[in-house]
C-alpha cells in the first residue's frame, strides 16, 4: 500500500509536465491509473520459493512516456496465491499504458523493439536473468 501511494503521490507530482490542452488531464489520468495498477501488480505477484525456472515469470509493464527506456518487469513466482490477479492488473497496466502513448506524439527517432526478458530460479528466488 505503501507503494501505490508513493506512486501517487509521484503521478500527482509530475501532473504539471509537458503538453498543454484538455488531452493532459487525460493523460494525467491515465497515468496515474496504469500506474495504480502496476504498484498493484507488484503487490500481488508475490515472490515464493522456487525450484525450477519454468516456475518463475515476469510481469511485464508497459511505458507511460515514449523516452524508449526499457520497460519495467518484476520477476515472480507462478507458485504465488494471487498469480493471476497480478498478472490481470500488469494486462489492465499494458492497456491503460497503450492509451497514453496513442496520446502522445511519437518517439523521435522510433524507439527500439527490446528483446523480451527472461527469468530463472536462483537460489529459490525468482529472478531476471
């Protein structure tokens, strides 16, 4: 809970940056929404012991910005209580990230396509390799 305030608190912060218009209050909305569900997302993605890597995932998010920076992933066990809520939350994330960019004028130059990550199990955690 922490986290989605501070979050939030961070959304709220940077609601003044950039552009200009009706379309900025609903960027600033959809920001703060897609960020809301990836703090809870990471809430629930719960970190449990592993075995063997095909017991481990990422939840994938998406950027709300087009600074081509790679996008946020946490590494979670699909052991976990709560696996697919968390990874309904990093969908509704993705999507609601999607609708900011379309708002946004695009990246210039293009941003690169990343390879996608990969996780494994280390030490009986789940981790990014």
């Amino acid at each position: 809970m922490k986290t989605l305030f501070g979050v939030l608190g961070l959304v709220v912060s940077l609601s003044g940056c950039g552009g200009g218009g009706s379309s900025v209050s609903q960027i600033d909305q959809l920001r703060a929404q897609a960020l809301a569900k990836e703090a809870e997302a990471i809430t629930l993605g719960v970190d449990q012991p592993c075995v063997i890597d095909n017991m481990c995932d990422g939840l994938r998010f998406a950027n709300t910005d087009t600074s081509c920076s790679a996008p946020p992933v946490k590494a979670y066990s699909l052991l976990g209580p709560k696996v697919k809520e968390a990874e309904a939350a990093a969908a509704e994330q993705r999507s609601l990230a999607a609708q900011v960019i379309a708002l946004l004028p695009p990246a210039n130059p293009p941003c690169p396509v990343l390879a996608a990550p990969t996780f494994s199990c280390t030490a009986q955690r789940c981790v990014k390799d």
